[in-house]
C-alpha cells in the first residue's frame, strides 16, 4: 500500500473524515506499513506498548487470556484502530491481537503519535473520540462478563 492508497483510506474512515489534506498527508506518511499472515499475534497481551495500530487491511481478533484459557473480546475490521490504551497510560498490554486473515496494519509509534497531536493538534480528536469508543466497547464487554458470572452463581 503506497501513501497515496493510505491517504485516500484515510478519507473513508469516517472518523478521519473531518481531516484537512495536509492533516491526512502527515498521518498517512508518519505510518510505518506491516503484514501479518493468518495466526499472526499482531500484540501480545502484557508486552510493552510501542505503537498504535490503524487496520488497513483484514481483520484482526481482540482476545484476552485467563486461567491459561483464551476469551475473544471482538472482532476488528478495516477501519479499527487498536493498541491505543497502552499507547496512552505506558501500562503492558491488556490483551493480545491476532490476525484472521492476512492483515495490513499503518503502525503508528509512540513519539510519532505525540508529535503529530502537537503539530497537527487536528489529528489528536479523533484518536481521542476512537479512545472513548475503545473504552466503551471494553466497558460494555466487562459488564456482559460480569452479567454471566452473576447468572451462572444463580
């Protein structure tokens, strides 16, 4: 994928949209472009956090191990962005990542992030706006966890 296709995948993602041109061209060019093939952990749950991933390509399964079992949190499809949380509070990370099908991921590091939020501080709402959703669909994902818990003890 060539920064072009990049930028113009950046302006169908309708959390991008509000973007100017320049603003996408920087994000675009400060993605650093990986493949992973199918049963490829993208992240590793506990693993130091370094990037933020912005999905292109494929999709990827978001999955937590408990009691040396492993629990599928959701599916990501193109468009998702993942790995902002440990991005963001420097904590390991909360779950692992593994690809589905063959997968391409726009890696975004962590000083490259803080970079573009100050000098493209347009960049930063919408990353901050997929935060939220992130935290809500984890929220949300822990209540229905605790939901069954609390059915199953009945």
């Amino acid at each position: 994928m060539d920064h072009a296709q990049i930028e113009s995948f950046l302006t169908e993602q309708p959390w991008l949209r509000q973007l100017e041109a320049f603003d996408r061209k920087a994000l675009a060019s400060a993605l650093q472009i990986k493949e992973f093939a199918v049963g490829d952990e993208i992240i590793s749950q506990g693993a130091k956090a370094h990037h933020v991933y912005l999905l292109l390509e494929g999709s990827v399964r978001v999955e937590i191990e408990r009691d040396g079992e492993r629990q599928v949190v959701r599916p990501l499809e193109p468009g998702s962005l993942f790995g902002i949380l440990a991005l963001l509070d420097h904590r390991p990370r909360a779950a692992a990542c593994v690809a589905t099908e063959p997968v391409v991921v726009g890696m975004l590091e962590r000083s490259a992030f803080e970079v573009l939020s100050h000098q493209h501080a347009r960049i930063a709402y919408p990353f901050q706006r997929a935060l939220g959703a992130q935290l809500a669909a984890d929220f949300r994902w822990a209540v229905r966890q605790i939901e069954h818990r609390l059915v199953a003890v009945s």
